[in-house]
C-alpha cells in the first residue's frame, strides 16, 4: 500500500498593475500578490522601477530580453505567456507585474489568464491605476461631461470607425501609429501625416490637440503639450505618449427623445401616488 502523500501543488497565476507613478500606485492587493509569488515575471523597463520590485521579492525575471530587433512584438508577447505558464505548470505561484492597469493595452496579461484558466489553474487580474486615470487627472477632464472615445491610433486608421467630434477623443500609442509590422517602437512624421489626414474629415486643422504622458517617478511632472492639428506630425512622440482631442463642436440635443421623455414625465405626474 503506497503512503498517502500530499497533493501536488499547483499553480497559479496573478497579473497586477503597478500603476504609472513608483511606488506611490502600487495598492496593498497588488504588492501582497507580489511578496507571496513563488516567481515574479516583470514587464517594466524602467531600471529604477525593476530596482524597487526587486526589493519586495528576490526572484524578479525581466520580460524584456524577449524583445528583439526587427522582432514582431507579437511574437515577445507570446513568448511571455509562454515563460509564465511554464512556471505555473511546474506549480509555482506566479506573478506578472505590468505598468499601470495590467488590462489595459496588454495583450499577454489577458492571455495568460485565460490560457491558465482553460487548464484549470488559479487565474487573477488585480487592477490598477493606468495611464488613462492619470490623464483625466492631469487634464482636468471629466468623461462623464462631453463623453469620451478611446482609439488605439493604428486602429483608427485601419478600420471604418465613426468619431463623435462633440466628445473628447483619445488616441492611444500614437507615436506607433501606421507600424503594421509590429516591429518599430515609434513612426516617423509621415505616418502621423496620415493620422492628422483623417482626423480632418472631422476637425479643423487649426483646432487645439493634446500630446500627454504620465509621470512614472514621483520627481516627474506630466508632459503635457498643446498644439494645433496641423502641427501633431512635428511633435516627437514613442509608445507612451497619448494624443487627446477636446470636442470641436457643442453637443446637439435630440428634441424627439426629449418629447417622448417629457410625455412620459407628464403621464406619471397624472398616476395618483
């Protein structure tokens, strides 16, 4: 008769945002993810930010060697999950800690999560505080006012989208955008030419554009530059700035939807209470 044993363990895996701002982001469920990994995988750059995980947990692996020169980013990604999911399937508690929101613009964290789900494997996303919290912030821009799109700039161009130019308008990765090669970290003037061309068929050229980036050390101030939309293609920009459009036209009221409210504001005052 074999001695009963311990069941096996097993993995599992937690993507967690550090936020955009060192240290002053993180939140106590993202760092407690952090301190009781078996294995920290990192998709941060920054040395100084890889200096600080590392002090929270002495086995911290960067992802970014899988980068490469004239390399798909697609490829690194997967290669990402891959490395990760190794450790989970060897049974090791697994963390991959991403900047700002690990949900937002990340391809790898989505994929490692339903990937170790569909195997069986504990699978969590602990949010953050991204990119996008920090620019309404920063800009003083209520969502909830005018409305808010929000557009990776490749995908506006690449596909028939409808812009609503009574709304503020978000282009994300802009410094990237028309890169269909997946293998370029920023896009020269010409490519941002042909962002500032379609965005004429729903701006004036003179209207008023914003190129924001959020801080990542709390000694840092946000960039914030303001210039017209004829003048976005000679602004310097890589991945991490994000271009802001305010709305160009007032909000147009809907006189029919309004009249079938009012009648229905009227019948229920007539209804005894």
């Amino acid at each position: 008769m074999k001695p009963i044993t311990a069941e096996a363990p097993r993995g599992s895996i937690a993507c967690v945002g550090v936020g955009m701002t060192l240290g002053s982001h993180l939140t106590p469920l993202a760092r407690s993810h952090i301190q009781q990994a078996d294995v920290v995988f990192t998709a941060v750059s920054d040395h100084v930010v890889a200096l600080w995980l590392e002090r929270m947990h002495p086995d911290v692996r960067s992802l970014h060697g899988y980068y490469g020169h004239g390399k798909s980013r697609m490829i690194t990604y997967k290669e990402w999950v891959s490395v990760m999911m190794a450790e989970v399937r060897a049974g090791k508690r697994v963390c991959g800690v991403f900047y700002g929101h690990p949900g937002v613009f990340a391809w790898s964290p989505h994929k490692v999560i339903e990937l170790a789900r569909s195997e069986g494997y504990l699978a969590h996303m602990e949010p953050g505080i991204s990119a996008e919290d920090c620019l309404y912030a920063d800009l003083g821009i209520d969502p909830g006012r005018f409305g808010c799109q929000h557009f990776e700039a490749s995908q506006l161009l690449l596909y028939e989208r409808r812009i609503d130019p009574s709304a503020y308008l978000v282009l994300w990765q802009a410094g990237l955008v028309g890169d269909l090669s997946l293998t370029r970290f920023s896009t020269g003037a010409a490519y941002r030419r042909v962002l500032v061309q379609r965005l004429a068929e729903d701006y004036p050229l003179d209207h008023q554009v914003i190129v924001y980036s959020a801080p990542t050390l709390p000694i840092q101030q946000p960039e914030i530059v303001r210039v017209a939309l004829r003048e976005l293609p000679e602004v310097a920009m890589t991945a991490k700035e994000t271009v802001v459009v305010p709305p160009a036209i007032p909000l147009k009221q809907n006189l029919a939807i309004r009249a079938v409210l009012e009648a229905l504001d009227a019948e229920a005052a007539r209804l005894p209470t």
